[in-house]
C-alpha cells in the first residue's frame, strides 16, 4: 500500500476495528500533558485539543504545522507527536497493550521499564513497530523514514524482514514495502535532530 491509499485508509477509519463510534460511547484511554499550536482530534466530531482533554479510542489525533502534543496513554505509556503528524488510537488496553496507527509526521514512545509489559505495536505504511518497555523514535530523518531506540528494545519489520533494535541502534526504511537497513549506530548530530523535530 503506498503513503496516498494509506493515508486515506486513516482518515476514513476502514478496515480499522473499533473506531467507529459516536464521541460519547468512546473510551478513554489517555488525556493531553501538553499542547502547543493547533492540536485535534476526531471519532465524529473534530474537537481542538488543550491540557487535561481527553484521549479516546478510535481517535485520530493530529498537529499543524508547528504545533506539538504530549499524549499520556493508561498504563503508563508516553506518545509525542510533532509537526504536521497524524496518530490513530486504533486499539488500547493498558494491561495488554494495543495498536497506534502513525499515518504522517513524528513521534516519540516512551515506557518506563519498570512498569509491566505490554504488547504494542505502531503501525505506518513502512512497516510494524513492537515495543514493550522502550524509548524510540519514529518519522522522517534526513530523507528516509527512521527508527531509533534510545532505551529498551524495538522491534521493527517491514518488507518482510525483521531488525531488532537495541539502545542506540537505529534504521532506515526507503520506501513503503522496502526492508529495514542494517542496524547502526546513531551520531549524537542525527540523534538530537530526530529528537527536536518531536520536541521542539
């Protein structure tokens, strides 16, 4: 599936389990630590973002250009998101895990190790992110689709290949359906880049 049709399959909700509900049934499942320039969020109905909202399944969570969101999911979980990204909270249980959709733009996941483990995974059109108890990046870098971890461990497959990511390993995805490169090792340059088009 290339970026277009996968984008369209985000902002539609198809094929998506579980996201289709009327904003008051929907869970929450998190709220907003902070928000800075235009932040949303959609199930039926756009709603603007600010400290304290809540984060609710099957929500489309996005930033405008500039603006940044911390998320803090149930159970402990950390999502950031930068510039101009799109989020789907596609499915999320704190004691067993759940499944984030990064359609555009950056992120950043953060987990405690010391807190129980849980099976999430972050999906894109690149490919499928496992993580656990783990800090990473995921987003554009210097022209490719990057992956960093910076604590923990990531699991990364795509084009039918798998990498595991240890603390300071990082890769590169090409193109939708294209593999993983070899792991490397980061510069701490590139490592702050990736880190401050999330953060700011």
């Amino acid at each position: 599936m290339d970026r277009r049709h996968f984008s369209m399959l985000l902002l539609a909700g198809l094929g998506l389990p579980g996201t289709l509900h009327a904003t008051g049934a929907a869970r929450q499942v998190g709220d907003v630590r902070s928000a800075s320039g235009g932040v949303f969020a959609q199930i039926d109905q756009r709603r603007t973002l600010s400290a304290g909202a809540d984060v609710l399944l099957g929500d489309l969570v996005w930033t405008e250009a500039d603006a940044r969101a911390a998320l803090a999911m149930e159970g402990g979980s950390n999502v950031f998101l930068g510039s101009s990204a799109r989020l789907k909270i596609d499915r999320f249980v704190a004691a067993s895990g759940g499944q984030l959709v990064l359609g555009d733009g950056a992120m950043i996941f953060d987990r405690d190790d010391a807190l129980p483990k849980t099976a999430i995974e972050v999906r894109s059109v690149f490919g499928l992110i496992g993580v656990r108890g783990t800090r990473f990046f995921a987003g554009p870098s210097r022209g490719t689709f990057g992956i960093f971890c910076e604590r923990g461990e990531v699991k990364v497959e795509a084009g039918g290949e798998t990498r595991v990511l240890a603390a300071g390993d990082g890769v590169e995805i090409t193109a939708a359906g294209a593999a993983a490169s070899a792991l490397k090792r980061w510069n701490p340059a590139r490592i702050d880049e990736a880190f401050r088009s999330v953060l700011g």
